[in-house]
C-alpha cells in the first residue's frame, strides 16, 4: 500500500465509498461501520491507512474488514486479522473486546475492582494481543493473572476457577487458518460467557470510544498484572490425571500438537501418567502459528489430511494409535489401525461412543454410578451415545445447542459432582469438575487407557466400536459445508436456511423427508406440507433437523442444519441408524448405509447449489 499522504479527507472519502455502494463495489453494512472509523477521535490512528485503501478505491479489501462487526458466536469473536476493520480481530478489535468484558463485568456486578486470568496460545499476534487485553481489563481496576508461556484453553478455563476470578479471556482461533485469530470471553464459572452475558459485553463493545490501557510492562511492576506460574499448569495436569480409570500403560503411539500448544498439556499428562510408548510428532511439536508442516496449514484435527505426515512415520514404527490436538488442544483427533494395518481417522461422534462407554463401565465396575448422574451432547452429537447412556442407568441430557457452553452450564445447573462426561461431534469432551470447556487432555488420557485395555485383550478401538454397533445399532455421522465468506456469503447463507425452513426438499436421493423440527420457531412440522404438528419449549436457536426415511430400508436418517458460529460456514450433519440383529450382517449394514448417505450427501449438494442459483 502507498504510504503517501492521501489527497483525501474523510467527507470525500464517504462520499466515494456511498458511490461504490450505489456500484455495488461494496456493501451498505461495509459504509455503516466504515463512517464511525474515518470520522471518530478513537480511531484516528487507523485513518491515514483506511483513506489511501479508499482513494486507491480498493473497495473489496474495504469490504471484507467492514461488511460487519465482528459477533460473539458460539465460540467468542474470531476471524481474519488485519490491521484495522470492525469485521477483523486487530489491535483495536481485541481492545474493545477486553474493554467490553471489564466494562460489562462492572456493571453487573456493581464491583469496580475484581479479578481476570488471561491466556494465549502460540498463533501469530497471540502474545501481542493477549497484552493488550491484558492492559485493557487492569486499566479498568480489575487485577490481571497472566500466563507468560502459551498455553491450552481449559488452562485459562481452570485458572478462572482455581484463581477465583470474575472473567477470563483466551487469545486464540482454535483450528482456523493461520490468517485467524480471536478472542474468547470467559465467566467467573470458568464457561464461556452465556446469554445475557454475551449480548452485555457486545453492547459494551459497540459504545466503546476512548478505551483506557495500561502499559504492560509498568503493570506488571506495580503489580497489576500477575504472572501465573508453572505451580498452576501443574495443578492443572494433576487435576486432569484424576480423572484416570485404569492402569494399563501398554501402546505405542505419536501424538501432535499440530504447531500448537497441546505438548504443554496433552503430552504431559500422557507422560507423567506413564504412557512412554506415545511418542511427540517431531515435525508438527514446534509452537508456530504458520503451522507449517500441517497439511494446507490447516491444522484441525477433524481433517484426515492432517494425519497423513504422522501416519508415514506410524507404519514404519509400528505405532498403534495417532493423537492429534488442535493449536489451542481443547479439542482431540484419533487414527487407529486396522487389522490391515491401515490407519482409520475416528470421528467425533465415534470418539465421544468409545469415551462414554469407557467410563461407564469403569463407574459401574467401581460402584460409583447411580441413577442421578448424567452425560451430556448437543443436538448434533450421536444418538450412540444416549443408547449407551440409558443402558447405564444414567441420565442423557441431549437437548443443547451447538457450542460447549451450553455443555458447561448444564453442569452447573445440574450439580457437577454428578456429572459423568460431555462431548459435541466436534472433538470436544470433558470429564471432572477442575474445567468449564473441552480438554483435550483427559480426552486422550481416556482413549490411551481404552486403546491400552482393548491391546491387553487381543482387540483395538474399532473393534469395540463394532460391538457397541451390534449392542445398539449401527451409526453413522458425518459432516458436509458450504463456505460463503463476506457479506455476500452472509446472504447466500440466510438463503439457504430461509429455504431449508419455507420450502424444504422433499427428497434426497433415495430418501424422503417426513419432518423438520425447527429448534428457531420451536416447532415440528410435518413434510412434503410444511405445517406445524408439535410444539416444543427449548433451545431455542437457528438450527434445523430433519427426519428422513429409505423406501423399503431399515435406514432411519436426520440432517441437521445450522450457520457456523465461528467461521463464514453453513454446516449440515446428518445421522444415519440402521438395527442389526446378526454380527455376519454387520459389514453388510455399513456398506448399505455409506451408499446410501453417499448419494444423499451428493444430492443435497446440488440441491444447495440450485438453490443459490435461482434465489
């Protein structure tokens, strides 16, 4: 960019942004949230930069950093960074998040001082922005405790709830691209903030004007900002390897932390508990926010592309198992092999079957279950595991939405001490009572003790997953999405979910819907019609699932559908179950039901795209 002075002044240059509106060069939100940042005090450091873009009449870059003002979603503020822009995480973004949560936390608490923890993990601008966050909540009064190291999600989660703090905040983007970055708001329950919380500290960011910051380094010597020290990341681990159930330690594996900071966690606890048989993924173990020997530098452990280095290297090691955890290891991935010797990425929905049923039985054979206790999904999780559930006598909660915080305030509100497991189909589990938020930690602590135990007894996880097949029926999951970035993407996505909800399909491939339950409008209606059969009373949110039946097949399938919370996405997940009365007709079911789903996911592609062409 030219850093000449631009010839423009701010009138001029919103009169030449208003005329690429009319051109259609940019959106009309994109000229709503431009004006407040050419024509404001506050942010007249960004104003020289933001007119040369509109003189030089870059009007898509202008586009993609204003189209909107970054939301708090499911998983707190994340997006692309950029230097400036109300649709980016930036300098100034990540202020008025900090200052949104300190200013909200004092006005409902009615307190002018309190306490924050803070932590980041090892993306690019991480530390620098986890700074600012911290100089921006002690400038509000509250006392800032600081990792000084980069460290996993559930150990902010835990510092809250082990320091006694009123909030927290989490500097990361999860498994994004290393574009991302973002900003995770935490309560003094150690959970991602809830409504009405949420929407508080989103009114407090869109009145933020001057926003009062401490320097960093005088903070930290007056003593406003506390460093954390490494007594807490080890009381953390500790907490995580009570959560242990056996003492089988035979396996041998590679884990990865993806370039992230899952070795400061995950690895650990695998260590201190006594798996020296799982060994570090040297490629992948350097803390670097480029990810640069992930595959696309993606590193989210839902893809079976990340495995593919780690998997050369676990054949000619004769490796039993692959752990992966995403760069801020709340969430875990799992390869296994196969009889074949080929290596099987498990889903989510696979994982959060084997964890629930592993501890379950564990619990029952300790005598330490009683009808009360209780595991917890989201509405897209698998129905496996409510089956294993109920055969356990322990209570499913399986209503939440999309999102681990709704996992975390079940807890609770039901009583912690009760609580077995949580998980969502996105890789996020949970056990014990030192955490709010997923962990990847005692994720595979679980698995290496089950894969452990299975070895002792001549099986492996795949093999236990077929028996739960056969005990329950056969599941199938699975995930599709369709991205749409930007403003226009943002259209597309309110299309198809108008669609999906106003003149739904009728059928997809060789299946045939016969109701929607609309978890917005909290109601069920009957299909082809359309027209409402039932009532429901919650959750309430913008996702949609569908039932659908085979002709002259024992298949049973739902879809549901919802926007992402954290990325420019419109997902769909669909479920397919199918009885098996004869382990001999177990491969047969499988085979039956991936063609079946195969077709249908083809199918409701093309429906999307046709949608999107005609609307």
């Amino acid at each position: 960019m030219n850093q000449s002075s631009p010839s423009l002044d701010s009138q001029q240059a919103i009169e030449l942004a208003r005329s690429a509106v009319t051109e259609k060069q940019l959106s009309e939100s994109a000229l709503t949230n431009l004006q407040p940042w050419l024509t404001e005090p506050q942010y007249a450091p960004y104003q020289p930069a933001l007119l040369q873009l509109i003189e030089a009449r870059d009007f898509g870059t202008l586009d993609t950093y204003f189209w909107e003002v970054i939301p708090f979603g499911t998983g707190g503020r994340r997006g692309l960074m950029s230097d400036f822009g109300s649709a980016t995480i930036n300098e100034r973004t990540i202020a008025e998040s900090a200052h949104g949560l300190a200013a909200y936390y004092k006005k409902a608490s009615g307190n002018e001082t309190g306490k924050a923890a803070i932590a980041h993990d090892s993306r690019i601008n991480s530390n620098r922005f986890a700074r600012i966050a911290a100089s921006v909540i002690a400038a509000h009064g509250l006392t800032v405790y600081f990792y000084k190291t980069s460290r996993s999600t559930p150990e902010l989660s835990f510092a809250v709830r082990q320091l006694g703090c009123d909030v927290g905040a989490m500097i990361t983007a999860s498994h994004n691209p290393p574009s991302d970055n973002g900003f995770k708001a935490y309560w003094s329950t150690g959970g991602q903030v809830l409504p009405p919380h949420d929407q508080g500290i989103i009114d407090e960011v869109y009145q933020a004007t001057e926003i009062p910051m401490l320097d960093f380094d005088q903070a930290v010597a007056q003593g406003l900002i506390k460093y954390i020290d490494e007594d807490l990341a080890g009381e953390y681990r500790s907490s995580v390897i009570t959560q242990s159930h056996s003492t089988n330690r035979d396996l041998s594996g590679l884990f990865s932390p993806l370039h992230g900071v899952g070795e400061t966690s995950v690895f650990q606890v695998l260590q201190q508990v006594g798996f020296t048989g799982v060994k570090r993924f040297e490629p992948q173990c350097e803390q670097n926010g480029n990810f640069p020997n992930v595959p696309d530098q993606l590193p989210n452990p839902e893809r079976t592309e990340v495995y593919q280095p780690a998997i050369e290297l676990a054949k000619e090691t004769g490796a039993e198992i692959i752990l992966a955890s995403d760069p801020d290891a709340d969430r875990l991935g799992v390869c296994t092999r196969n009889e074949a010797g080929e290596f099987i990425h498990l889903t989510g929905n696979q994982v959060g079957a084997l964890l629930a049923d592993y501890v379950l039985r564990k619990r029952q054979e300790a005598g330490t279950l009683t009808p009360d206790h209780y595991v917890v999904e989201t509405i897209v999780t698998t129905p496996l595991i409510g089956a294993i559930s109920r055969a356990a006598n322990v209570r499913i909660i399986n209503n939440l939405l999309v999102g681990f915080k709704y996992i975390a305030e079940t807890m609770d509100e039901e009583g912690p001490a009760k609580f077995v497991f949580g998980t969502e189909e996105s890789l996020g589990y949970l056990a014990g009572e030192y955490c709010r938020d997923k962990d990847a930690a005692v994720a595979a602590l679980w698995i290496c003790e089950l894969a452990a135990e299975l070895k002792s007894e001549g099986k492996t996880l795949l093999n236990r997953l077929d028996e739960l097949y056969l005990a329950y029926g056969y599941h199938l999951e699975g995930q599709v999405s369709k991205t749409c970035k930007g403003s226009s993407g943002n259209e597309q996505i309110k299309q198809l979910m108008k669609a999906f909800r106003q003149t739904p399909p009728q059928k997809m491939g060789n299946l045939t819907f016969t109701l929607v339950r609309d978890y917005q409008n909290l109601e069920i209606r009957s299909l082809p019609e359309n027209t409402p059969s039932e009532t429901f009373s919650k959750p309430q949110g913008n996702v949609l699932m569908f039932e659908a039946k085979g002709a002259g097949s024992p298949l049973t399938v739902q879809l549901g559908v919802r926007p992402s919370g954290t990325e420019p996405k419109i997902k769909f997940y669909y479920f397919a179950q199918a009885a098996v009365t004869d382990p001999t007709q177990l491969e047969e079911t499988k085979s039956g039901a991936l063609s079946t789903i195969e077709d249908f996911k083809q199918a409701l592609m093309d429906w999307i795209d046709q949608t999107l062409e005609t609307s």
